[in-house]
C-alpha cells in the first residue's frame, strides 16, 4: 500500500518567518494531495490541495508544491502568524487516502 | 467546502455502556465515510471504511463487534462503541467522501473531516 512519510514530526518558527512541512510517497499512481490543518480538540481541515498534472498552488500565505518525479510535496507558509499554530497532515490518495504523520506547528509571536 | 457534521461533540459514559456517535455529510452525499481515532499528540489511525448500504471494512486490529459501524443513508454513518471500556476514551472523528466528478471532473473527489467527538469513558 501506500506509505506518506512527514517531516519534521515538530516545528517553531518565529513570528513572521516561513514553515516549510515535507511529504514523500510511494505509490506512483497517487493523483491527488491535501493538505489539512487540526487545531486543538477540533477536526482536521482541507487548508490547500493540489493535483498531479500540476506543479504549484498557492492560495494567499500558503502554498504546495508538487515533484511526482521525486514523489514529494510540500506546504510552504509565509509570513507565519501565532494562529497558524496547529498541527498539519499531508495526504496522498491512490486508491485510497495515506495521511503522513503530521507536523505540529509552533508559531512563536 | 463541504460540511461534515458530528455528534456528539462530547460524551462522558460509565463502564460498560454503549455510546452511539453520527456522522453526517451536510451537504453532499457520500458513498464513503471513515472514522478515525486519535489519541494525544498522535495521527489519524484508520479504524473503518463505512460504504452505503453494505458492511464496513475495518483495519487491522480493530474489534468490528466492538466498533459497530452503520451506513444506512449518503448522509449519515454512525459508530457505536460497545461495552466501552476506559481504553476506548479517545478522540473519533469521521470523514466523508465527496463524489468523484465525471468527465472534466474525474478525480476531483476528497475527504472531508468532521470536528470529532471526545469521548470519555469513566
């Protein structure tokens, strides 16, 4: 089956600095990759996703990128606010959904 | 996005009762729903596939007579914890499946989470 693998597990930023969270996967056949983002005692929410016939999407302070050559893609967050802290899944559906790991984001004000 | 609804948002509950939790997609129909358990600080573990109108498919490990799973409508999917015990007190939160479009839209389907459910077991 599919495997997702996330980096880093954790992450503190200062305010106003950027967030970089990775995500590798490794079935090939896997088209399409959200992005979502938990805040405490609350479910998960889509923030971004992206589709395999396209590289980048960007929507406001957030952005992934897509490399299916490589099988990775990223969430890119600038200009971070405190709000922002949360902990973010990536996911790789084939077949079915994966879900990395998770990043938990501290923005540090 | 789409709307994903659960409830209850929190239930406390003695040893050895059953506790019900509903999952409703608010505004699309979902031929699929998940429900997944999250223990603090952790990831989303897959406990089961729920289809409409046939039996779940559960993960490994996962006691299907334990976690009772129900699809009966596109809207709604409910999981019953029976029995429950203080090691079910955990986080569940389910997700539905939008439908996947057709033509131009092919693969354009996605999951949807719900705002979970604490529960507590005493």
């Amino acid at each position: 089956g599919e495997n997702v693998e996330q980096h880093p597990s954790t992450l503190s930023v200062q305010e106003g600095d950027s967030a970089v969270i990775k995500c590798t996967y490794s079935d090939s056949a896997s088209n399409y990759f959200p992005w979502y983002k938990q805040e405490l005692g609350k479910g998960p929410q889509l923030i971004i996703d992206i589709r395999s016939n396209v590289g980048e999407k960007k929507d406001q302070r957030i952005a992934v990128t897509l490399n299916k050559t490589a099988k990775h893609f990223s969430l890119h967050i600038t200009e971070t606010q405190p709000e922002d802290s949360a902990v973010y899944f990536c996911a790789a559906r084939g077949n079915q959904f994966y879900f990395g790991t998770g990043t938990s984001l501290t923005v540090i004000p | 996005g789409a709307v994903v609804s659960q409830h209850p948002s929190r239930v406390i509950c003695k040893s050895g009762t059953s506790v019900k939790i509903e999952c409703r997609s608010l505004d699309f129909q979902a031929t699929t729903m998940f429900w997944y358990r999250q223990f603090p600080k952790k990831s989303l573990m897959l406990m089961a596939t729920s289809n409409e109108g046939s039996k779940a498919t559960y993960e490994q490990g996962v006691e299907k007579d334990k976690f009772l799973i129900n699809h009966a409508s596109l809207t709604l999917s409910t999981l019953t914890v029976t029995s429950a015990h203080p090691e079910d007190s955990s986080f569940y939160i389910c997700s539905a499946r939008t439908p996947s479009g057709a033509g131009a839209n092919v693969g354009t389907d996605t999951q949807y989470f719900g705002p979970g459910t604490r529960l507590t077991v005493l």
